[in-house]
C-alpha cells in the first residue's frame, strides 16, 4: 500500500489514537494500523474505524473520569 499523501510505503504498525471529546480526552492503545515510513501519515481500516467509534461512543457516555486509556487489544477480538 502507498501513502496517499506522499506515496511512500506504508507498514502495519500499532498506534495509539487519541480522541478529544467534549468530557475529557479518550486514548486508545495498540490500534492496528498502517503508517507511512516516510511522514507518518496513519490510516485505519474501515473495520478498526468503526470499533474505534463504538469504544469512542461506549466510554464517552460510561465514563465519570476525565481521561480513559484503553487496550484496543483487549477490547477488540
């Protein structure tokens, strides 16, 4: 796969996404992903997008605390 920004490679990597909402801020950590080698650009599958969203959706609205940090890999099987 070539980066659609500066067509370089890109290789499967785990990534930590971060996402700032309105109650704090959401980390999710070991993300499969695939990353530029050349200018970091990140792209998630559509797969790994949609559960990003749904743990997104399901710890914005469960959670009292102002920051969560989340295991992707032990979320998502």
């Amino acid at each position: 796969m070539k980066c659609g920004i500066c067509k370089a490679e890109m290789e499967e990597k785990k990534v930590t996404y971060t996402e700032d909402i309105e109650q704090g801020v959401i980390v999710v950590r070991h993300v499969p992903a695939q990353v530029c080698t050349e200018c970091g650009n990140t792209w998630y599958s559509g797969t790994v997008a949609d559960e990003l969203e749904k743990l997104v959706d399901k710890f914005a609205s469960s959670t009292g605390s102002e920051v969560s940090v989340i295991n992707y890999d032990k979320l998502v099987a």
